[in-house]
C-alpha cells in the first residue's frame, strides 16, 4: 500500500465514479481501476459494491475511508510543515554558547538573524567551551561556540576571531611599571581563573606548564566579572581575552604578556556527521556572511 492508492480511492468516493476521479487526478481510468484492484487484494476485501450502477462502498470501503482520509491529512500536514521548515517559517536551533563570548560578539548577529527568520527559534545553551564541546559532540546541541583547538576529526568548524589573552592586574600592583612581562614573571603570584569548563583555563595551565612552574590558583570561576572585581579588591591576577578585559571596571590594568600562547582563537562548530536542520544551516550561512573567516 501507498500513499497514492489511498489518495486514488479517496477522489473516487468523492466524485462517486472512477472516471471523474481519473480526470481530476490526471491518470487514465485504466490506471485507478488497477490501484484500486491492488489496494483490494492486498487488504483482502471489495471496497465497493460493483452490483450497483453506481459508485457504492462496502462497510470495509467505509472503514478504510475513514482511516484513509487520516492518513491523507497527516501527510499533507507533513507536507506543509518539510516545505515551512524549507523556507524557514519555521525551525529551532539549538547553540551553545560561553558566556563571555556570547556578550562580546553575539547579540548583533543573533539579532539581525531573529529579524529575518523571526518564526525560528534559537534556544541559547550558556556553558564553557570544553562542555559546549562535549554537547555538540553528543548531539544534545546543534552549534557551538568555542576557543580552539578542537576535535578536527568529529568536528566542521570555522574561526571567526583571534586574539590576546591579557594579564589583568590591580593598578598598583608592582607589573604595571614593567616594560614587558613574561608569562615567567607569574610564577609567584595568587592566579584568579575561569573554571575547567572553558578552553582558556587548559590553554593558560599549558602554557605556565612549558615554562616550567604551576600556577597557585586560589580561585576558580565561570564569571569573568567576578574575576575582575576580585583584581580591583587586590586578591589576585587573572588572564583573559582581550574583549572580556574591554568590559572590566575598576582600579585595574590589562597588560600584554610575551608569550607565544598569550591567545585564544573562537570558531563555531557542529558535527561532521549529523544532519543540520534547515534553521541551522541557514544560521551558519548568516554567521559566516556576519563574521569576517580567520
């Protein structure tokens, strides 16, 4: 059985004869006669009453019309909403998002994007890169925002932006009068940084690691203004994105550190392996025209 033979069986009851029907639907009678014959056979029963002059169901045609005109309403339904989602009338996207990142670069891009397509629906994950990785990966989100490096293997992504990660400390604090400051410098000193869950905190141990010492973190935290508050009332330094240290407040100074890992660079990513819906897709194409590719 398919979906046309109920379709056929449908107009034939409606016109009350098998050539109208054929008319209306474009095919030879010959032809409806023989869906008709099969959907009979296959279902084992008369769908109409041929002892009559006209068209007449049997009590199984009345049973199979009533399904059959369900059936035929559920897929003009699936019909309509594949061809809003096609041209976006409708769709929801799911997208992962550090919160530092998403108040830095997101709100003209997701607002421009909202008023285009305003029936879709973009639902903001907030998180850390290495979790909002960790997502896409499980397919619980659509997109991601995150700091590079990623899985190259499971992931397509594009970067979109690359730059400093700045030490921030207190405006007295004995670095500020030096002419350059090597990540060797910290060595001694109360680090303040983003918890395990964003890509910056692996990045910044790493690289304290290559030089040969262990940060003494005395704090951890997934809020970048709380970390910069915590640097105005002198109880330690931090190192962050050069956007991030843009928005701080306070007694503070942000200051470049010599270092070839001093960086962070933001790309978006999503699966290499599963399929994007329409919204989505549409939104990496807006993304890519929005930001200026590394």
């Amino acid at each position: 059985m398919d979906i046309k033979q109920l379709q056929y069986f449908i107009e034939i009851n409606r016109f009350s004869s098998f050539s109208k029907a054929a008319k209306h639907l474009y095919v030879t009678q010959p032809t409806i006669s023989k869906m008709i014959k099969n959907l009979e056979k296959e279902f084992n029963v008369n769908l109409f009453d041929r002892s009559k002059k006209q068209v007449v169901l049997t009590d199984a045609g009345n049973l199979i019309l009533e399904k059959a005109q369900i059936i035929n309403q559920t897929f003009k339904d699936l019909e309509i909403q594949l061809e809003n989602l096609s041209k976006l009338e409708q769709g929801h996207i799911r997208i992962g998002l550090p919160p530092m990142i998403g108040s830095s670069f997101f709100p003209t891009v997701i607002g421009q994007f909202r008023e285009n397509y305003p029936a879709i629906a973009i639902e903001l994950i907030e998180d850390g890169s290495n979790k909002i990785a960790e997502e896409v990966e499980h397919g619980t989100i659509d997109i991601g925002v995150v700091a590079l490096p990623t899985k190259s293997d499971l992931f397509h992504s594009f970067s979109f932006v690359t730059e400093d990660i700045k030490l921030v400390v207190h405006a007295s604090h004995p670095l500020v009068t030096k002419d350059k400051i090597l990540l060797s410098d910290l060595k001694d000193e109360q680090f303040m940084l983003l918890n395990s869950d964003f890509a910056l905190y692996n990045r910044i141990m790493k690289a304290c690691q290559k030089e040969g010492f262990e940060p003494f973190i005395i704090f951890k935290s997934s809020q970048w203004d709380l970390l910069g508050k915590m640097v105005t009332s002198k109880l330690g330094i931090t190192l962050l994105p050069e956007s991030i240290c843009k928005d701080l407040k306070g007694e503070i100074k942000m200051l470049p550190v010599a270092h070839p890992d001093m960086y962070w660079e933001l790309a978006i990513i999503w699966r290499k392996d599963m399929h994007l819906s329409y919204a989505a897709n549409e939104w990496l194409l807006f993304a890519k025209k929005h930001f200026p590719t590394n």
